[in-house]
C-alpha cells in the first residue's frame, strides 16, 4: 500500500469547483498538479488500483463526504500526467473509496493506493 497526503485542500470541494470560471479551475488544476510532483514523481502503479481517500477536517462540523470528488478527480488526472498510470479510466483505477478519517490539527486528505485484486 502506498499511502500519500494531500494538505491545504480547502479549494478543493465540489461547491467551489461548481462556481468558479474555468480559467481559474485550469490553474486550479495546474497547481495541484504541480503539488503532487514531489509526491508522485517516479512511481509507478500496477493497474488497476483501488484508491481510498480518507477526508480528516480541523473543525467538528458536518460536512457532505462527496464534496471532496474534485480532490480525487484532480489526484486521479495526477496520476496520468505524472505516468504512473497509463489512463484514469476503469481498467487502470476499478474502485474509489471515500472515508471520514476523523478530527485533526488541519484539514487534509490521505489517499490510499493499492493494487485490486
């Protein structure tokens, strides 16, 4: 299992990316991209893969899980651009899993790789 942390994701819900212009959700994108250089330069997956996203927030609130979908749309397409997978599509990532892993420090989201059985 490879286990990778994805911090500051606070532009990275589902209700931001509904009302903002694509031209700052390009950048949006870039700039996540470029986020997960150092974390996913040179590695390379044996698809497919299942991720888990596991959603840990600073706050007690009572947030919607799925607003995080944009987080794993942009990790996903992550993992294309930087060539550990060769495609985002099911025969290279067959399953997508979203957990609550609780109340921390910072809001942040921890993204679990394995490869499907």
């Amino acid at each position: 299992m490879i286990v990778i942390e994805i911090d500051n994701i606070s532009n990275l819900n589902l209700n931001r990316y509904r009302n903002t212009h694509y031209f700052q959700l390009n950048k949006l994108k870039r700039d996540f991209e470029a986020l997960m250089t150092p974390k996913l330069r040179g590695l390379k997956l044996k698809p497919p893969i299942k991720l888990t996203f596991e959603v840990y927030k600073s706050r007690k609130i009572n947030y919607d899980l799925d607003n995080i979908v944009i987080a794993a749309k942009f990790f996903n397409d992550a993992l294309k651009v930087h060539g550990c997978i060769p495609d985002d599509g099911v025969r290279y990532i067959d399953s997508l899993a979203f957990l609550h892993g609780g109340y921390g420090k910072e809001d942040k989201i921890i993204v679990k790789i394995e490869e499907s059985k």
